[in-house]
C-alpha cells in the first residue's frame, strides 16, 4: 500500500494502464484531425479549380468516415475515462488489471459523442464548407 494515496501497487500500475490508453486514443484523435484537414484542403482544392459539385459530395464521404473515427476514438477515451475514476479508489469495485469498459457503454451514448463540443464544431465547420461548395457549383450550373 502507497501510504499518500491507500492504493496497492497493482492499482498504481492499474491506473498507469489505463492512463496510457487515454493518451493513446487522445493521439489518434489528434492524429484523424490532421488527416481530416489534409484530405479536406486537397477537396477544396479540387473544387475551387472548377470541379463539378460531384467532387464536393465525394468530400463528404472521406469527412464523414473521419468523424466517425474520430467518435468512436472519442467515446473509447470517455469509457476508460469512467474506468479510471471506478478504479481510482482503495476500495474500488473495480478488479485489479481489468480493462473492461462494457459496464459504461449505455452511458456514453454514441449520438451523445458525435454530436459532442470537441467534434461537433471542427467537423461541422467542414462539412458545412463543402455543402455551401456542392450549392454554389449547382448554383453555377
């Protein structure tokens, strides 16, 4: 037992575990962002050199697929995040060494996480470029 915090070694080593995996899964969501804008930048390119506005709505689907990604990263973090704050005390429920998160699904809703403020406003933004981009070149037309 640590005397500062009542915890064993194993829960100490039990929560560096799980620490790692939310750091993990922050990096790949950091990581899909960047892909998102690269790939995003090179439809608008496309577009604004005077592609039609099917080029726009093929740049929804790689947007779209991306933010799908992007939530399920997100909704993994918020699990083990829940996970952290149950094994986080001495007397936890938790079993020691488990990285079992099922017991959280039903409150981290899916929807709830695609439609968070950490998504919703960078992916919204996009996609709402690319849909006025599809409507100015059927205007155009």
């Amino acid at each position: 037992m640590d005397e500062g915090t009542g915890l064993s070694a194993e829960r100490i080593k039990h929560l560096e575990l799980i620490q790692s995996v939310v750091a993990r899964l922050a990096n790949n969501s950091f990581l899909i962002k960047g892909w998102t804008l690269t790939v995003a930048a090179a439809f608008f390119a496309l577009i604004a050199n005077r592609q039609g506005w099917s080029t726009a709505v093929v740049g929804l689907v790689p947007l779209l697929v991306f933010w799908g990604l992007d939530a399920a990263f997100l909704r993994q973090e918020r699990l083990f995040r829940r996970l952290y704050e149950d094994a986080r005390t001495p007397d936890s429920p938790v079993e020691v060494l488990s990285m079992d998160v099922s017991r959280y699904r039903e409150n981290v809703g899916w929807w709830h996480t695609v439609t968070s403020m950490t998504l919703l406003p960078f992916y919204g933004a996009l996609a709402a470029v690319d849909l006025l981009l599809i409507a100015a070149r059927l205007w155009v037309l």
